[in-house]
C-alpha cells in the first residue's frame, strides 16, 4: 500500500502490522513508531533539499543528497524516481533505469517509475543509442587506459554526438584534450558538461586546470620586447672632406698587378703538378661517402624495426581494450534484456537472461544493484520452470532439454535437471549423452532418489548395449 506522497504505508518494525501514516503506537503490538515519522521526515527532508539542486542544475550536489535519503528510507520512491531522472539527464541511462526498477519493485502501484520505464521501452532508437553508446564509451576509456588517445577522442565524438547529455563522456574527451594541450576544445567539452551540471566539482577542477595551463602556455608564447636605445642603430654620418689629386693611386695599381702575377704563380704551379693524383683522392672521398651511407642505412632499418615492435605492441593493446570493452558491452545488453523481462513481470526470463553474467561484470553500483535483483530466482520458480519442461517433454523433447538447461544456468547443480535432460537423451535414443547427464546427476548426491533412478536407467542402457552386441 502507498500514500499519496509515494511513501510506503508504515509498517510495525516488530510485528510488521500495517498501521496509520499518524499513528505513534501499534494497535497491535504497542510498539512505540516515534522513531520511524522521525527517520521519514529526515528522508523526506533529505529529498526536498535534492529537489532544490536540481531545479537549480546542481545534479551532482542533488545525487549525493538524495541518496543520504534513500539510506534514511529506501522506500522512498519519490527520492529514487528523482534520482533517475537525474541519472537520465546526465546520460547515465543504465543508472536511471536501475532506480526505476527499484522503485517499481519497493511500489508496484501508482508509481511514476511505470511512466518513465515505458517511455524508454517504446522509443527502439533512443535504447539503440544507448547500447552504443555504451559500447563505445567503453571502448573509448579502454584505448585512453592503453595510452591511444586519438583513438579514444574518435571514439568519444562519436559518443557525444549520440548522446550529448553525457556527462562523464564529455569530461573524459575534455581531459583527453588536456593531455593533447589542446585548451580551447577542452574549454568547450567542459562548458557543454557544465551546462548540464552547473556544479560538478570534476568539471570545475578541469576548467581551472585548462585556465591555468592556457595562461602559462601564453606567457611562454608572449616575449617582453626589450628596452633598447631607439637611436642606437642609427649610424653617425662623418664630415666630408675633398680630397687633393695625387700621382699615389696609380703607383698602388702597379704594384698590385706585381703582387698578383706572383701569388698566381705559386698558386697555380702545385695544382698543375699534382692534377694526377687527386684524381685517386677524388676516388678515395667517394669511398668513404659510400662507407658513411651504407652505415646510414643500417641505422635506419633497425630504427625501423623498432619501430615496427612498437606499433605491433599498441595493436595488442588496442585489440586486447576493444575485447575487453566488447564483453563489457554485451553484459550490459543482457542486463537491459533482463530489465525488460522483469519489467514484463518475467522474472524467470529475466534471471535467464543475466545468468551468464558476474557481479564483477558491471562498472556501476546501480547496475549491481539491479543485477542483484532480478538475479535472484525463489525455489518455486525453479520448480516452476522444471514443471514446464516436464509438459514440455510430452511434444518436444527438445523444447524441454532447452527449459531444463536453463534451470541449470540459475542452478548449476540442479540434480533433477540434469536427470530429466539425460532421460530426454535417451528418448531421442542417443544413449551416449544420456548417459553423461545421469553420470551427471548421480555425481551431485550419490545416495539421493533421482541418482537410484538415474543409476537404473544407465544400467538399462549399458545392459542393451551388450545385448546389441
């Protein structure tokens, strides 16, 4: 039962009574219930201020709230339903719909949680964009852990492109154009970012870092001009003087012409002397330059291999993130397959769908959370799903061995499963599996029904094979 404030209806926390939002005390039990309106109106508290940040842009200061008044009341549907509705406009799709789901779990009725789940669910592109999103989010942080940073900035534009809300997306290509000292992009990453979340300290500790590193990166650039005389290149112009005639001139170019005849001759003389054997010499230059390449070459062809070790070394690497990345991303599409199940009130399908999935699998708490929830499958509906695959058998042998495979992916070492599928086997006459699942089944508890069953039909076939022979 809820209120009209999307609050739980009280409930005795000895006897577990329902009991009146303004009652103090249990009409069953006299426990006294002062305590919890105290622990609610703190929650409810808690959630007014979040209300607040969030009209105001300040998402992250209304997360952090918030969920200080989901650890006062969980039960709280109106704080969660806001909390993923923040989550939803910070682009955190998965986180968002990880509360909703909650919340419709704590509230089955009147919730509107319904409302923004189906909103979601009808809209095919918008979750397409998502699963890309996703995809290459992770992508792009697994080739910026690897140090590809060209990579991940391709990567990263194309994720803000499908969905430009995302706020972690744009703070981590803004630090990746930081690193580039690419200052004016990162500017723009940040204040798209900050738009979206006027107040987050990640986005406000970047945008002081790229004022800084812009401002030293300018005054490197900008050079004091330096105090000089502006006269002193200037050079003095001296006073003229007429010189007089004289016979001194023409005696310098003679003996000019002398001094120059002479360095001619012995200039000239040991050159003519020797042309032959500079010509060997000439030979013996070429040698040498030859010698000089040669070891050039060399150099250059094992500073090309390695280099070609360090390109085969970051193609690993980007390999190995993309692998890593793509096992992340298919967990989180099996999550999203799980949630729609569960949405559908499919529980067993949804537990199904994540049952190849780890906790360990998933990077946010919200997505465990949700993993835990709709992972978790009850004794009964195991039963369940084994009493389908029983109705199953009388038509299709196969469409049973598929149900009873799938109580064994929720549990694995579900004895009567593993015997049922090894009594279809032999149905279908194929005797050499039949006997590995009963081998199968009588391996879990030896001493158990199911394993003297499954022991006297392998008996059965061992028997017919040595009368076949």
């Amino acid at each position: 039962m809820k209120n009209r404030k999307g609050l739980s209806k009280m409930r005795c926390p000895r006897c577990d009574a329902n009991v009146s939002d303004t009652a103090t005390l249990c009409t069953f039990c006299g426990q006294n219930l002062s305590v919890i309106h105290y622990i609610r109106r703190v929650s409810n508290t808690y959630y007014n201020l979040g209300l607040e940040k969030a009209k105001v842009r300040d998402l992250s200061g209304a997360i952090v709230v918030l969920k200080k008044s989901l650890e006062f009341n969980k039960k709280n549907t109106n704080a969660r339903n806001l909390l993923g509705l923040i989550y939803y406009e910070m682009g955190e799709t998965v986180a968002a719909l990880s509360e909703w789901v909650l919340s419709k779990y704590l509230q089955a009725d009147d919730n509107a949680a319904d409302y923004y789940i189906n909103t979601i669910q009808k809209n095919q592109t918008a979750l397409d964009a998502t699963n890309q999103t996703i995809k290459k989010y992770n992508s792009a942080l697994a080739a910026a852990q690897a140090g590809n940073d060209d990579l991940a900035i391709i990567q990263l534009k194309k994720v803000v492109s499908l969905n430009p809300h995302f706020v972690r997306a744009q703070q981590l290509l803004a630090l990746l154009y930081i690193h580039d000292k690419d200052y004016h992009k990162a500017a723009k990453c940040l204040n798209r970012a900050r738009r979206i979340d006027f107040n987050n300290t990640t986005t406000l500790r970047y945008m002081q870092e790229v004022g800084d590193l812009a401002a030293s990166s300018e005054k490197e650039l900008v050079k004091k001009p330096s105090k000089k005389d502006p006269l002193s290149n200037v050079t003095p112009v001296g006073t003229y003087k007429e010189e007089k005639r004289s016979l001194m001139p023409v005696i310098y170019v003679i003996i000019g012409a002398i001094v120059g005849l002479a360095v001619a001759f012995v200039l000239l003389w040991p050159t003519m002397k020797n042309s032959g054997s500079g010509d060997g010499s000439h030979i013996s230059d070429t040698n040498d330059q030859l010698a000089v390449q040669s070891s050039q070459i060399s150099g250059l062809k094992k500073e090309k291999e390695l280099l070609q070790e360090q390109v085969d070394k970051l193609q690993k690497q980007i390999k190995d993130a993309d692998s890593s990345a793509q096992k992340q991303t298919a967990s989180y599409e099996k999550l999203l397959t799980g949630v729609k199940a569960y949405l559908a009130d499919d529980k067993i399908q949804a537990a199904i769908a994540v049952a190849d999935c780890k906790k360990s699998d998933f990077g946010s708490s919200e997505a465990k959370e949700i993993y835990t929830t709709i992972h978790t499958v009850t004794d009964a509906q195991i039963q369940a799903l084994l009493n389908e695959g029983k109705r199953t058998a009388y038509t299709s042998y196969d469409g049973a061995i598929a149900i009873y495979r799938n109580v064994l992916k929720l549990k694995p070492k579900h004895q009567d499963a593993m015997y049922q599928i090894g009594y279809c086997y032999q149905k279908k006459q194929d005797n050499k599996k039949a006997k590995k699942w009963y081998r199968k089944a009588i391996k879990v508890d030896p001493n158990s029904a199911i394993a003297n069953k499954a022991n006297n039909y392998l008996q059965q076939i061992e028997q017919q094979g040595t009368q076949g022979q």
